[in-house]
C-alpha cells in the first residue's frame, strides 16, 4: 500500500522493475498465439512464403513500438493510450471524448484478446481428451451477403469452451491479490514460457530439413492481387501474435521509473520475441510440410500443431509434456493481459471520465477489483466465439479505435508540443510513425472479406459517440459545455 504524500490519498505501488516489465510485455505477446497461428497464415499465403508476414509484421510493430515507447517516456502513468489521446487531442476538448472512445472499445477488444488466449488453451487441452471438443450447443447467425457486408456471428459452447471460461476464472482469482505478490507470479509463469520456446527451437533445429522448409509452390511469389491479399491477411495475424510489447504502458504508476523503464521494455519484447518468432516457424516448417497446415487438411494440426510436432518428433509423450507447456504459456498470457488491461478503465475513472464504480480500490489489496471482474465476466462470454473471428474482430477494431489515431496523435504531439520534455525520442522520426500508418491501413483493406469487420468496428464507434455524447450533455461536458463569459 502506498499514499501521496500531499494529499494522503492511497495510490498503486511502484513494485515493477525492467525485468518484470519486460516478462509482462513477453508473456502477453508470446501467449498462446504462435502456437496456434501458424497454419492460419500458411493457409492465407499457400506456403513457406508466410515467413514474410512474420517478417512484415516484426517491423511494423517495431515501428509502432517507437510511437509507444515515446509517449509511455513522455507520458508515465497508467492508462496507457486512455492517458496519451485524452492529453494529445486536448483534454479540456474533443481529448475527452477520444478518449472516452478508447476506453468503450477497450470493453470489446480487450476481452477479446483474453478469451483469445483462454480459446487457444482449451485447444491443447483437447489434444490430452479429444472428446473435449464434441458440441454443447451451436447458436450461428447473420450473413454473408456482400449487400448487408456482414459476417456471420458463430457462437459455440463445448466443453472445451467450458475451460476456456475456467482458465479466465482462475486468471481473475490470481490477480486479486498484491501487486509485489503478482510481479513474483509473473516471474514465475515466466520460466513456463521460455522452456516452452527454447524447446520448440531446439527441436525443430536439431531436425531441420531445409528442402522441405523451402518447398516454395509455383509462382509463390508472384505478385498478383492473390499475394497481396494474402500478404495483408498474414500479416494481420502476425500482428495480433506481436501485440502485448506496449502492455507495461497501461500500468505506468506500478513502474519503478516508468520513464527509463517502459521504452526499455517495449523495445527489448519486441527484439526477442520477433526473434524467437522467426526461429521457432522455420523450425516448424523444417519438420512440418507446409501443405499439412493449409486450408483444412488436418483439423488437429489447426488445433494443436505442436503438441503434434513433438510427437512426431519424441513421441507421444513429449506430445504430452508440448501441451501442457503451452497450457502454462497461454495462461500466462491470459494473467498479463487481465492484469495490464484492468488498469485502463480505473485510470480513466478515477479522473471521473468513465464509470465511477471502475475508479474503486479493493480496500486490502489496492487494486482496481472492479474493472478487474468486468474484464473477466466479458471475457467468458466472449470464449463463446471462434478463435479466428475473435483474432479477426480484434485486431480491425483495435487499428480503426486505438492505433491508427495514437499514431496520428504522436505526430500531432511533436507539432503542437515542442518544448514538452522527451525521456525517449523515436529514432528516424517520422519515418517509424508514417510506415505504422500505412501498415495497418494495409492490413485494414488488403484483405478477403474485409469490410464486415470494418462495418461492425463502425458500429462500436457510433454506439460508443452516442453513449459519449449523452453522458456529456448530462455533465455539461465537451462539446456541450457552458462557455465563459468573456471579460471586457
């Protein structure tokens, strides 16, 4: 526990040091997502040639790493892109309702990304029990039609699904507790993930066979329209395996000088996990023929590739042992991810622009509880869905909402804020900033299929701004605020 010395009110301690910061970023990012992606960008790209959308995707986020990591220097404190659009776009002005906009997606993307991970363990347990998989109930709605441009919405409960929600529980139940208490957990589930990694590597170096890593299909690498689109669908789920580098940003007031030691984090996650990624799918791909993984040929290896992987390589035993590292390393994932995404709605409530019911502390732990089980309870309702429109939805709204204006927000920034001090620089500016804007923007329109999701992330928007605009009317605030009298 900890108080502010000037007005005695109890605060977030600051217990996370550079390593901590750097396992949270790691945890999130590695989770449970290149273990289960693999076959989908194979099958978007039709071979070996996905490497490029690993490669693709490493420097864009690189490149939108810089844009985090400079304001998380400029801008040290929880909330993470709540805090830094609000201050960016004027927070008197339309800051407040940008921001407001960030945290109502938050409500939809955020729990996404956490039954993401919880989905993609319940996909390895069954590997240990297929029969996991047999169906409870199959609720399937909407249309394809290209005239209504949706897509459908598939809802699914096994009882695979049933652990997925578990998975979520027992999440929620580890973090509510201390902060100095979690950062040891994090440490711990931490080792879970680098045995997982560093064996998967092992593995497929040590058995690496480079004809069939690089049986490229003709005209693989023709660029025609067909490329293109499979380029901008890989890449979109390489990002989404990526995404995580920034989440030390939304805990910045639990950070041991967050100024020095956020941009130090986001940038080492990025470096090694990209190269983690890299090494670990061209192993796979030196052990796996590429054509097993694409398209629909083998429904286990779309569910647990490398439980299959060391099996064929160990046997079934190691097949066993794969999987229940990968459990452990998707957990942790999905630990991470709750912990660093409660604390955005607290932040913006506590500064009375969201709910005030986020703004409460748990009277022993100090931690935001409320925020925390919101979080928890969205996210098991959402382990309902299928694991690629989750990854999907996730991602397009998360670019329209949060990415694309941060980016904008950064460059708007360095013009109308010169003089305001900079612990970190991005390197090259602008170039990092301009190539993010243009990255996303592909992977937003060069993809099949792409505008149904662009349609219902339009939707949030707009159930968002009138949420927004109701609330603000009702608090005399932007735009409907009473202006003053001008003094003559």
């Amino acid at each position: 526990m900890a108080a502010d010395a000037s007005t005695g009110q109890q605060t977030l301690v600051r217990g996370i040091g550079l390593g901590t910061a750097t396992a949270l970023n790691m945890i999130d990012m590695i989770g449970v997502g290149p273990f289960i992606t693999i076959p989908l960008i194979v099958t978007a790209m039709g071979g070996p040639q996905a490497m490029l959308g690993w490669i693709a995707g490493a420097c864009l986020v690189l490149c939108d790493g810089l844009v985090w990591a400079e304001l998380g220097a400029a801008m040290p404190g929880s909330g993470g892109s709540y805090r830094y659009l609000k201050e960016i776009y004027n927070p008197e002005r339309s800051g407040k309702f940008i921001a407001f906009l960030f945290i109502w997606q938050l409500s939809f993307s955020a729990p996404l990304s956490i039954a993401s991970g919880c989905v993609g363990l319940a996909q390895y347990v069954t590997y240990l029990s297929p029969s996991l998989v047999r169906p409870l109930l199959s609720i399937k709605s909407g249309t394809t039609s290209s005239s209504a441009g949706l897509l459908p919405i598939e809802i699914g409960i096994s009882y695979a699904t049933l652990i997925a929600m578990a998975a979520c529980v027992l999440a929620g139940i580890l973090l509510y507790r201390r902060i100095g208490v979690i950062g040891k957990l994090t440490r711990f589930l931490w080792v879970g993930v680098l045995l997982t990694i560093g064996w998967v590597i092992f593995a497929g170096i040590t058995h690496f066979d480079v004809h069939r890593a690089f049986s490229f299909p003709e005209n693989g690498f023709a660029l025609s329209t067909g490329f293109f689109q499979g380029l901008g669908a890989g890449m979109l789920v390489a990002v989404y395996d990526y995404w995580g580098y920034y989440n030390i940003c939304f805990i910045g007031d639990e950070v041991k000088d967050p100024a020095r030691t956020i941009p130090r984090a986001i940038l080492l996650s990025i470096l090694l996990v990209a190269i983690m990624y890299l090494t670990m799918n061209l192993s796979i791909l030196g052990v796996i023929p590429w054509q097993e993984m694409s398209g629909a040929t083998s429904v286990e290896a779309h569910r647990y590739l490398i439980s299959l992987f060391m099996e064929r390589l160990y046997g079934s035993a190691a097949g066993i042992v794969a999987t229940i590292l990968i459990i452990w390393t998707a957990f942790a994932s999905v630990f991470s991810l709750l912990l660093g995404y409660s604390r955005v709605p607290y932040a913006a409530a506590v500064n009375g622009e969201y709910f005030h019911a986020f703004s409460k502390l748990h009277p022993r732990y100090r931690i935001p509880h409320v925020s925390l089980l919101s979080l928890c309870v969205v996210a098991i309702l959402c382990c309902t869905l299928k694991l690629a429109d989750i990854i999907a939805a996730l991602v397009v709204i998360r670019i329209i909402i949060q990415f694309i204006v941060q980016t904008i927000g950064l460059l708007i920034f360095r013009t109308h804020h010169p003089d305001r001090s900079r612990p970190f620089r991005m390197w090259l500016y602008p170039a990092p900033a301009i190539i993010s804007l243009m990255g996303f923007v592909y992977i937003l329109f060069m993809r099949k299929n792409f505008f149904g999701e662009i349609r219902y992330a339009l939707i949030i928007i707009a159930i968002g701004t009138i949420i927004y605009m109701a609330r603000a009317f009702r608090l005399s605030q932007w735009p409907f605020q009473q202006r003053r009298p001008v003094s003559l």
